[in-house]
C-alpha cells in the first residue's frame, strides 16, 4: 500500500461521511497517473502553490493602493488568511482539509492588478465583462503552464469558481471557502484601515462588537467557531442567525467608511484610467503583447488575449508597461 492510498484509507475512516474523500474524486480534465505519496487535492495543493499566478499575489492590491509600510495585506497574505481559516473549519467538521485548503490558494489567482478598483473597470471595458472568480478558472484551466493549465480535481476547480457569484459548490469543503474569503477580508481589512488612521477602533458598530468580539482575533475566532457549531453533523455550512446579521452589518460598515472612502480609494481612478489605456493600446497593436497571449489572440480574439494579460499583471508591472508605452523615455524617473 502506498503513502496515498493510506492516507485515502485513513480519510475513509476519520472524515464526516459530508467529507468530500480524496479516493471519490471526480477527477481531472486530463488523465494522470496517481502520485504514490500525495492523494490528488494534495497535488492540486503544490501546483497551485509552484504556480507563476500564485507568486504574483504577493504584489497585488487587496484593498490600499500603495500604502506606506510594510504591513498592510497583499493579495497574497489574504490568500494565506482564508486558506488558514478553511483549514480550521474543514478540521472542525472533520471535512477534507486538503481540498478546503487547495481551493483557497486558488481563489484569487485570477484577480486584477489594483484590487477591485482593477476588476471593475475590466468588467467595463471587456465584451462580455469580467469577473475575478471566473478568471480564476482560466488562469489555472487554460493559462498556466504555457497554455497546459495545471489540470486540478473538478473539486477545487469548482471551489475556486463558486467562492463567489450565484453558483454553489457541490462540496462542503467548497461551500465553506465562501464563508471563510468573507471572515478573512472583512476583518483584516478593518485592521488595515485602523492602521491606515481610516478608522478607530470605538467606530466599529457595538451592536456588531458584542455579538462578534472587540479585537481582530476575537471576532475571527467567534464567527470561526460559530460556523463549526452550526454545521456540525450536517450537510450544509451554516451560520446562526446572530452572527450572521453581525458579519453582514459589518460587511455594510466597511463599505461605507472604508472601501468608499477617499482615503481608501487613493489614485484609484488614475490606476483605472491606466488599466483602460494599457486595454486601449494593446488591443490596437497586439502584436505587442507577449508570445504566450499570441495563440490566445488567435484562437479567442484580441480582447480576450488582451484581458488575459492585464488581468495577470502585478500593479508595479501594469505601472511599468504604461510607462513604457506613453511615457517617452527620455522622461522617465530612473
């Protein structure tokens, strides 16, 4: 018997029977011979992880455009944060924590330079519009590896694609990653905003700092462990209707004073209007865009390799290409 195959005997014998089992998954988009040491959520787990995508997260916006200091979140340490608390909550349904954790690396992976202020104007400009958890899909279906894709399990494929929008994982290892991407940035990105002098501490509702906790730890592990006692021997993620309410009226909260807010939104229109410059000028010349987007242009059209480039872009590199492009050199700050 082979290191996976006991550890796919062990998840038979220790999991909920609403675990999602390594052994029963539905597989891949292309056959593949079974690793003798990692069962295939694993796998998924280490090709995301040595993906090119995944590097980039870590200079990508999550919420400030730069900010001054170095501990603000990136898009990577987000990703680090939801993978931490889906770990938890699959560990306390005894679900399948390789594919709740797999699923969170993923989520982001096709996320825009500039934060959210760089999905929306995508979403604007791109025939047929954009969304970040669709183009997640692609990056690991159909853009890493040179075109290959990394061919992941239909299960964290779909967790990947339903963390957020109308569909619904089938797996609760899935459902719960909508949950836990929710806890994560809503409460790192209060930490955040009071780091930044955008809030204070005393502004947080009351209403919502009785039910959830007064301090960042306390309120993730509150709504953490509300999930697991809800959920507990069921066959759906649930949350009670206390903490609920309070994620949801802490969820408007920070729309209005953070992610709305002047500070918060910083250069976000000119990060915007560089976006739909770069968008403008590729699509005119797109013999400029790389050799690896060339068989995209061809076999999809422009636009589509043309969205597929910016969107994989870090905000320093989409700063640099726009520099490149309309900034004569002779000008340029060295």
């Amino acid at each position: 018997m082979t290191l996976r195959e006991r550890t796919e005997q062990r998840e038979r014998e220790t999991l909920s029977p609403y675990a999602c089992l390594s052994a029963r998954s539905r597989g891949r988009q292309r056959p593949m011979e079974d690793c003798p040491v990692r069962t295939c959520f694993q796998r998924d787990i280490d090709r995301i992880v040595h993906s090119k995508a995944f590097r980039r997260l870590k200079h990508k916006t999550q919420v400030f455009l730069e900010p001054e200091g170095d501990h603000y979140r990136t898009r990577m340490t987000h990703t680090i944060e939801v993978s931490r608390i889906a770990r938890t909550i699959a560990r306390g349904l005894s679900l399948n924590e390789d594919l709740a954790e797999a699923a969170a690396y993923g989520h982001d992976l096709g996320h825009t330079p500039f934060g959210h202020a760089g999905e929306r104007v995508l979403n604007e400009i791109m025939p047929g519009g954009f969304a970040h958890n669709e183009q997640s899909l692609r990056v690991v279906d159909r853009l890493e590896k040179d075109g290959e894709g990394l061919n992941l399990t239909y299960e964290v494929r779909r967790g990947i694609l339903c963390h957020t929008g109308p569909d619904r994982a089938e797996t609760l290892e899935g459902q719960l990653l909508r949950l836990a991407d929710k806890i994560a940035y809503i409460n790192h990105d209060i930490d955040d905003a009071i780091r930044g002098k955008i809030i204070y501490p005393m502004d947080l509702p009351l209403s919502v700092s009785q039910v959830l906790g007064f301090t960042h730890s306390e309120r993730i592990n509150t709504l953490t462990v509300d999930i697991i006692t809800q959920s507990q021997g069921k066959d759906q993620i649930l949350q009670s209707p206390a903490c609920r309410d309070a994620m949801h009226q802490l969820r408007e909260f920070m729309f209005e004073y953070v992610y709305r807010s002047p500070v918060a939104k910083g250069e976000e229109g000119k990060a915007q209007d560089m976006l739909r410059r770069l968008f403008e000028a590729y699509v005119r010349d797109p013999d400029k865009l790389p050799p690896e987007y060339q068989a995209i242009r061809v076999e999809e059209g422009v636009e589509r390799a043309v969205c597929d480039y910016l969107s994989g872009m870090t905000d320093k590199y989409a700063v640099e290409q726009f520099g490149e492009l309309f900034i004569p050199h002779s000008w340029s700050v060295k």
